[in-house]
C-alpha cells in the first residue's frame, strides 16, 4: 500500500513541475497604416512589444497604443 502512495505523489509532483514550464507563446496582430505595408506586432514572453521579429524595449501595451493613436490600424475587423 506504501508503494501506491508514494508512487502516486511522484506522479502527481511530475506533473506539476513539467506543467509550470515556461510559456514561449506569442501573441501577434497585423499591422498597417497609409505608410507603410504590413507588419507583424507580438507581445514577447517579456511584456515588450516586437515588430516583425524586432525586440521594440516597450511594452506591448505602450507600443499598440502609439501605433493606433499614429493612425495605424491594428488587429480591427
């Protein structure tokens, strides 16, 4: 019966540490204005922003905002 319990706990504990893994996913919108051509907005696992793969040093949030109020139309329907 021991061997069950303790067997069980060393299930439970790997599922727990293998499902605390770190996310790597990203979140991404579309992008464009009248300047410029498409281009790809993600949040990165950080909190900034990064524009077509380029680390931007904002948050992403910050950046979005900037990007509308410039004009630029954003993930809309």
């Amino acid at each position: 019966m021991k061997k069950h319990i303790v067997l069980f706990t060393l299930t439970i504990t790997s599922l727990l540490i293998s499902s605390c893994g770190s996310d790597d996913s990203k979140t991404c919108i579309t992008c464009n204005s009248e300047q410029t051509i498409e281009f790809l907005v993600c949040e990165e696992s950080n909190g900034n922003a990064s524009v077509n793969g380029e680390n931007t040093g904002t948050q992403y949030a910050l950046y979005l905002d900037g990007l509308v109020a410039a004009g630029a139309d954003c993930g809309g329907d």
